[in-house]
C-alpha cells in the first residue's frame, strides 16, 4: 500500500511542478499530507481547508507555513480565481453533491485544477482484499460517490476543460481548468 501511496504522490508531483503556479488552494486537506510531500512543487502562497477540526488543527501545527482554516468545499470563502492552482484530493467521493462542490473549487480557480477519486471497482476491491469493509464489500463508508475511468471525466466535462485524466492505480487523477464563458 505505501509503494501505491508513494507513486500516487510522485505522478501528482509530475502533474502539479510544470504548472508553476503562484497561489495555491488545498480543499480538503486533510492531516496536510499532500502539501508536505508536495512542498518543493508548491508556491510559497498556500492556502487550505477541511471541514473537519482535528485535521485543521493537526495541519497547522504540521504546516505553520500554511493558511488552514475550517470551511466547506461548498462554500469557500475566497473571491472568484482567487488561486492558480486549486487542489483537491480524494475529496469528490465523500460530497453528496459533488457537482456543488466542483462548481465552488471552479469559481476559485483561476487557471488548474487537480482533482483525485478513486479508481473504482478497483479502489474497493482492494479494500476486500485487505480485509477492510468485508460487509460493504470494500466500499468505505463515508464513500457515497463512485467514479472510474469513463464515469469521472463525463463529471468533470460540463465544468472544466480536462486537459488529462491519468491512472495510478487505484486512483484517477484529473488535471483541469476552469471553462470561462466569453467576455462581452
């Protein structure tokens, strides 16, 4: 499982360091995993939220460097193209209305978006091998969305102009950006 971890990480890595953004937002953070692995393909200006407390505060003493506060992907509390770069990772799966919480990420994003879900049946079926969730047969409990490589970027089209949707087993990984409608 760390060696899947490690690699997801890497191709992440890969996907965010060429679009040398300015400003960035993590939406759904987490315990901050992903900007201390990232740290060096970051800009220095870093925003990120979640909307649980423990991991708001585990990540601010993690990642003092960090502006981490406590908000909802659905309502995010930045003006329109506030970041070059919004994150959000292992997010989607957990939203009851992820296309709510796309638009919110897409109004914030000023030119990338890098999304990540599970790479589905595959992400479960590992799960029931591990022996996690037998009763769910592997699907995770808070996950009440389920995409694979047709499904997530038929979601993710009417949004954004998706530039690449990559597998690194189990998961997928969009990188994105923002549909502007023309100026008059």
């Amino acid at each position: 499982m760390r060696r899947l971890i490690d690699r997801f990480y890497e191709r992440l890595g890969s996907i965010v360091k060429p679009l040398d953004a300015r400003s960035a937002l993590d939406a759904g953070c987490g315990e901050g995993e992903t900007i201390a692995r990232l740290r060096d393909q970051l800009p220095d200006r870093l925003s990120a939220i979640d909307i649980l407390d423990e991991c708001v505060t585990y990540t601010k003493q993690r990642l003092p460097f960090v502006d981490v506060s406590r908000q909802s992907v659905y309502e995010l509390p930045f003006d329109d193209d506030a970041f070059d770069l919004v994150l959000s990772l292992e997010v989607l799966e957990h939203l009851n209305s992820p296309v709510a919480g796309l638009r919110e990420l897409g109004r914030v994003a000023r030119r990338d978006l890098v999304l990540s879900v599970p790479y589905e049946p595959y992400f479960r079926l590992g799960s029931l091998l591990r022996g996690n969730y037998v009763r769910q047969l592997g699907n995770h409990p808070e996950h009440v969305n389920h995409w694979n490589r047709r499904s997530f970027p038929a979601l993710l089209q009417p949004h954004f102009d998706v530039a690449e949707v990559a597998v690194t087993f189990p998961w997928l990984i969009a990188h994105c950006r923002p549909q502007r409608a023309p100026r008059a």
